[in-house]
C-alpha cells in the first residue's frame, strides 16, 4: 500500500470550503432577499375567507412604508396592487397593459401628484384578489406611470366594502 502526500489533499479541502461559503452566502441572499419582498409586499399570498353571510373578505397589512400593497391577478396575469383612495380608477402602467393585452380606449385627462396626465380607458375582464373576483372593472392605461404595481382605485373600491384597525385593512365582497 502506498502512503498519501497530505498535500495532494489540500486543494480539494479548499475546493470544498469555497463551495460551502459560495452555498452559504446563496442561501442567505435568498432569505433576505424574501425578507425585503416581505417588507414591501406582505400580502403576497393573500388569505381569504368566506363569511357567515356568504360574503368573501382579505385582510391585508400595511408594508414598512405603509402602504397596502397585495399581489392579485389582471385577466389570469400575476401583478401587484397599490391600494390607492385618490385614485379615480385602477390605473395600470403602459408597459404592463401591453404585456396583459390591454387595448388603449379613448383618452382621458387625469389631475394627478404629478400633474395633468393623458390615459386610454380600458375594461378589465377578470381582477382578482385572493377569493374576490370582480369583472368589467373600468381602468386606464397610464403611459406617463412607470411604475410596476397597478393603482387599485375607487373603481374596485366602491364595488367592495373595506374597513381599516390600526395596520390592517379588510376588503369584502359580498353576494
């Protein structure tokens, strides 16, 4: 039996120490990288539930900056909320409308934080968050917002009912 120079080795045990620290420092960045979406969006998998009188309520949670920010669907495509009171209708940016498929309707004149701003009218087919589905909700396609959330405005607002306690808002939908 021949002996093993300890130093052939070395370069392995080397290799594997890179290895682990490269593992580490992956499975770290992905942890805080779901602890910063946590913070800016923590309803990202909003719960739903049915009440006694057949109506449907989310109850979502202000993110650090303290917004309500929920994750939904436009017509079956993945997009993120902003629930936003000043906002006349949901407002979508240019960019992720033509990605929905969205067609541009007339223009409208919009008076917003920014200024006056040009939209196109548009009709949502299917909005939906957690359990709450609604359908023909008028919204605008915003070229001048670059954004990637939509603003959810009083278009679905006023078809829901929504109550706020401390840092947490409930939306429901009845029947």
């Amino acid at each position: 039996m021949t002996e093993q120079d300890p130093s052939d080795t070395r370069p392995i045990g080397r290799g594997m120490v890179f290895l682990a620290w490269v593992i580490a420092l992956g499975l770290l960045s992905l942890y805080f990288n779901d602890l910063l979406e946590d913070r800016e969006n923590p309803n990202r998998r909003p719960a739903s539930r049915v009440t006694a009188d057949g109506g449907v309520e989310v109850a979502l949670e202000r993110n650090a900056a303290g917004h309500y920010v929920v994750s939904g669907r436009i017509n079956g495509y993945p997009v993120t909320f902003l629930i936003d009171t000043g906002a006349s209708d949901v407002a979508i940016p240019a960019r992720l409308a033509d990605e929905i498929g969205l067609e541009r309707g007339a223009p409208v004149l919009y008076q917003t934080a920014r200024g006056m701003s040009t939209g196109y009218l548009t009709t949502v087919d299917r909005l939906e968050i957690g359990d709450i589905v609604l359908r023909d909700v008028r919204a605008s396609i915003s070229p001048d917002y670059d954004g990637d959330q939509v603003l959810l405005g009083m278009s679905v607002l006023k078809r829901l009912e929504f109550a706020q306690q401390g840092n947490r808002l409930v939306l429901r939908q009845r029947d």
